[in-house]
C-alpha cells in the first residue's frame, strides 16, 4: 500500500506541473520582488542600486502616509458596516422569513458575482450630480434635502464607495453568518424562549454569544480582503478628487505604471503585503477550525 | 396549539381565551406586515438599481438629459445602444479576449490544482503537509507583490502583446485557492476506498482517475465556478499586461469606456454595463445555489 500511494515518480507528475507554476509565477516574483525594493528604475529603462532609500521614501513621503490612512481606515469602516448589515439580514433570514428565505437569500446574493467595473460605473451614474440628475441626488431633491456632488470631496466620495461596497458584498456576509446562526441548536433557543427572552434580548444574550466565532472569522475575512481594495477604488473615482481617496494598492500601481518606479512601487507593495500578513497570521491563530472545515 | 385543542375539546368554550384568540391573528398580521416592508426594502435596494440600469440602457441621448431622472424609456424596442455598445465600444473583441484568456486559464488551474490537491492529500510522503502551507501562503499574497516582476519577466521573455500574460498569471493566482479546495475535498473522502483499490491493484493513476476524479467532480465544479468568477471579474491583471487596445479583456475595455465617449454618452455606456452584467447574471440563474456555496468556502481569498 506504501508503494502505491507514496509512489514518488507519480507524486512528481501530479504535484509538479502545480508546483511548478506556483513557483515561477508567485514565489519567483515575490522574492524578485523584495529584491527591488533595493533599486530604482523600470524593464525598460534598466535598474541601479539606490540601497535603503526606498525605506527611507517610505516613511518620509506624505502620499504614503495619506494612503496608508485611507487603507486602514477604508477596511475598518467597511467591516463594521459590511459585517452589521451583512449580520442583519442573516437574522432577518434565520429568525424572520425562516423557509422563506430562500429566495431573498438568492437575489440578495447575486451583487457578489457581477464584475466591479459594472458595478462601479453604474454607481457613478446613481451618484451623479452634474450635467444629469441621478436617482440618489433625484431622490434626496424631492425628499427636500438638495443634491450633492459626490465625487466632488473625498469624504462623501469615501462614503459612495462604502456604500457600493456594502451593496456588492452584503448578500455574501449574510449567507456566511447565516451558515453560522443556522447552526445554532433549535432546543437552546427554545429554552431561552421558555425563559422569557424574545427578540432583541434573545438576539443580544444568546445568539450574538453563540455566533461570535463565525461573526469574528467574517470580521477577518473582511479586513483582509477590504486591504487589498484595488478595482472598486480604480473604477469609481480614480483615487480623486486629487488623492484623496487613493488606498495603498492603487498609489504601488500608479507609482510603478506612471512614473515607472518599480522599486518604490514594491516597497510599497511589500508594505502592503505586511499589512495583510499580520491578518492573515491573526486568521489561522483565531479560527484554525472553521478555515479546515471550509 | 395543544392548549386550544384541550381547552375546546370538551365543548365548553371558555370567553375568557377569546380575546386572546383575537390578538393572535391581529399581532401575526401586523408582524407580517412589518416582514413584508422590510423584505420590499432591501429587495428595492438591491434589484432597483439593475432594473435602472436595464431600463437607461434602452433611453436615446435626450431622453437621457431633458426627461426627468425616474422616467421610462419612449422606445421599449429601442436596442440602438447596444449596436453602438459592440460595434463602436468595440465589446466584441473585448469579449472574445475574455473568453480566450479565462478558459484555457481555468481549464489549467483546474487541471493542475486537482492532480496536487490529490497528491498533497491522499498519497503519503513526507514534506506534503509543508507543501500545502506554501501553496496556502500565496492566498494572502496581494497581487501587487507580484506584478513587477511578471511584468519585467513577460517583457524579457517576449510574451509582451499577446494574451499569454494573463493566462499564465491567472492560472498561477487561481492556484493556491484551487489546490486549498481541492485538498480539502480530497481530506472528506475515507481514506478506506483508496486503500481498497490498492488492495484490488490499482494503480495510482488510475486511483486518480477511475476513483479520485468522480468522487470528488461536484467539487471540482464548484471550485471551477468561483474561479470563473474571480478570473472573469479580474482588473489589476488584466490592466497591467493588456497594452494595446485589441488586447483589452471585458473589464479594462469597460473601464475604458467612458474615456472613449466621454462622459456623456449615457445610452452605450449602460448597454455596455447592461451586457458586462447579463453574461454573470445568465450562469447565476441556474447555478446560483452552487454559486453561494462556493464563493463562502472560497471566503478565506477575502
């Protein structure tokens, strides 16, 4: 049985062609990558050694720091609000709607699928102030309030892209925390039930406890991948107005693209990747179990 | 429920549970109520903006400026946009480089993240448990890391110009994800029918192929389907190394648009997005259960 299944030569071809791939393509460029962060220059131009000042621009340059910002501060509001809403609706499947929710869920769901550029175009066109009226500044006029030019100052554009954001991802948290509160025991509920807890006070002492684990691994995930926000941001304003909402990954593309600075553009992709490495490390100490279970 | 049926049972209906009787309905009406705008609301949310979308893809250019904002197209028929859409917006050709990047791209991952996941998880050797762990730390990589180098490597290579950029890139990226998934599927099937047919004399090939294959071919479908997704949806890829304008994939050709009309030009620029978003809608109308099942376990790419 050893012979068969620990058979070298076949564990060669089907692990190789795998590996092999990986290797060149992810973990050969990682490495060239870090290598780049000492040198200055592009492939077309060539590259000279510049030693540490790259690290040094990293610290010094203000650009850095204001992306640094919008991406931490980008990720931690859109989790708590992707996250809340995302948790909302999964009660509101569980304990609500019940049998019914299927359909709800389904429809809810299917933002998550469409391709980001669609998406963000089509919020442009929600948004828009000037030379059209678009719904949501049509409809704030006729509530009275009076329209906004959204992508005229980088905190209301911030917020049309939480806003898009939540509308693309809110069905997927709410079907990952659904798997979670479904799991919770009908006979636990029911006995808090017989105890006298009903609606929020239920929700607040016996199911938040209970689905803390799958609401903490969807907090996770949610920084992790809100880090690395690289399409929506492109698509919806560009990093503007000026660079106020520019996050880390679109200053490393414009900095490596346009000024072809390929070795301040890995530093700053290796910041990046630290940043989520510190997540990512965070994820599989915390929740080991629900990633095996997958 | 069992109280009522006992207390009218005997035929002496106690006045005192009327009122009681009364409130019940009243109340599950009124919660029903409640459901129901909550339900409206956020099914609005969600679908309204497509249905926007949909109705403005079939409005002319005046429509567009002089009617007010809710207003529905004068032509139902009208499909001027989406001819303009294809054959100026140059859509087909971005479509067709879509499609020639993302399949061969998926077929590999699929390929070759099935035959490690197999390995890494039904065949014993040792260091496989490390492999796996290498192959898990390029889910957290960001693609950034990595887009420089590829960049200088394609260029020196000569790939530069061609779609080959993106199928290379896409089927390494979709990796990790596919061989996690697939080791996982792998790890859900006893080990006893494996050791079975070495028993019986299989050999692992056809362990692989007769026994692993089938067993685990829901799976492969599932992860085939988030990876469609993640591939299909890819910006950053396909903007670094798509150079000329005949090598634009749906997406950067889609982002390009508005640079292309302009700002204004309203009807096409719909029917684009209108077309971008039907070719996912058409795969999640039949497989959306499959859909939301996968793309959760796929959770960890964030």
């Amino acid at each position: 049985m050893r012979h068969v299944l620990g058979d070298r030569r076949a564990i060669a071809l089907l692990l190789g062609p795998a590996l092999l791939v990986y290797t060149l393509v992810m973990l050969v460029p990682v490495v060239w990558s870090l290598g780049y962060t000492f040198y200055e220059g592009n492939a077309i131009t060539g590259f000279e050694p510049v030693g540490l000042d790259n690290f040094a621009r990293l610290v010094e340059d203000p650009s850095v720091r204001e992306a640094l910002w919008f991406t931490v501060r980008f990720a931690v509001v859109l989790t708590v609000v992707q996250v809340v809403v995302g948790y909302l609706l999964a009660l509101l499947y569980v304990f609500v709607l019940r049998r019914a929710s299927g359909i709800v869920r389904t429809l809810v769901f299917f933002p998550v699928v469409l391709p980001t550029v669609a998406v963000a175009l089509m919020f442009q066109q929600l948004f828009e102030s000037a030379p059209r009226t678009g719904p949501v500044n049509a409809l704030l006029e006729a509530v009275g309030i009076g329209g906004v030019d959204w992508f005229a100052s980088g905190s209301t554009a911030f917020w049309v892209i939480i806003a898009m954001e939540t509308w693309r991802s809110m069905g997927f948290y709410a079907v990952l925390l659904y798997a979670g509160l479904v799991d919770i025991p009908e006979e636990t509920l029911e006995s808090a039930r017989l105890d006298g807890a009903a609606g929020p006070r239920l929700v607040r002492h016996i199911v938040l406890p209970l689905s803390l684990p799958v609401l903490l691994s969807s907090v996770i995930f949610s920084i992790n991948g809100t880090l690395k926000v690289f399409d929506s941001v492109l698509a919806l304003t560009n990093g503007g107005p000026g660079n106020q909402t520019t996050p880390l990954t679109l200053y490393m593309y414009q900095t490596s693209f346009t000024y072809g600075e390929y070795g301040f553009g890995s530093s700053i992709a290796l910041l990046l990747t630290a940043l989520c490495l510190m997540v990512t490390l965070f994820i599989f100490r915390s929740s080991r179990r629900d990633l095996t279970k997958a | 429920m069992s109280q009522t049926l006992i207390s009218a049972a005997p035929g002496v209906i106690p006045t005192a549970t009327r009122p009681v009787r009364r409130r019940r309905p009243a109340r599950a009406v009124w919660r029903s109520i409640w459901t129901g705008a909550i339900v409206a609301v956020v099914l609005m949310i969600v679908v309204y903006p497509l249905i926007w979308l949909v109705l403005g893809s079939l409005k002319s250019q005046p429509e567009f400026l002089n009617n007010p904002t809710f207003s529905l197209p004068e032509n139902w028929t009208n499909f001027d946009n989406y001819i303009t859409a294809v054959t100026d917006g140059n859509l087909g050709t971005y479509a067709r480089n879509s499609v020639l990047a993302v399949f061969p791209s998926l077929a590999l991952t699929i390929l070759f993240g099935v035959a490690a996941g197999f390995a890494l998880e039904v065949m014993v050797w040792k260091g496989r448990s490390t492999t796996l762990l290498l192959f898990l730390a390029g889910i957290m990589v960001p693609g950034q890391m990595i887009l420089l180098p590829l960049f200088t490597m394609y260029f020196e290579v000569g790939l530069t110009g061609s779609l080959w950029p993106l199928i290379i890139t896409y089927t390494a990226i979709g990796l990790p994800l596919t061989v996690f998934m697939m080791a996982t599927f792998f790890r859900g099937v006893p080990r006893e029918i494996f050791e079975a047919a070495t028993l019986d004399g299989a050999s692992i090939y056809r362990m692989f192929f007769s026994l692993g294959l089938p067993l685990v071919r829901n799976a492969i479908f599932t992860v085939a389907l988030v990876q469609f997704f993640f591939i299909w949806n890819d910006l950053l890829i396909a903007l670094t190394f798509t150079n000329r304008d005949e090598l634009r994939t749906i997406q950067v050709g889609l982002l390009n648009f508005r640079g292309q009309f302009g700002q204004v030009d309203y009807g096409p620029t719909f029917a684009a997005i209108c077309l971008n978003v039907f070719a996912t809608l058409a795969i999640y109308l039949f497989l959306n259960q499959r859909v939301m099942k996968g793309l959760t376990a796929g959770s960890v790419k964030g």
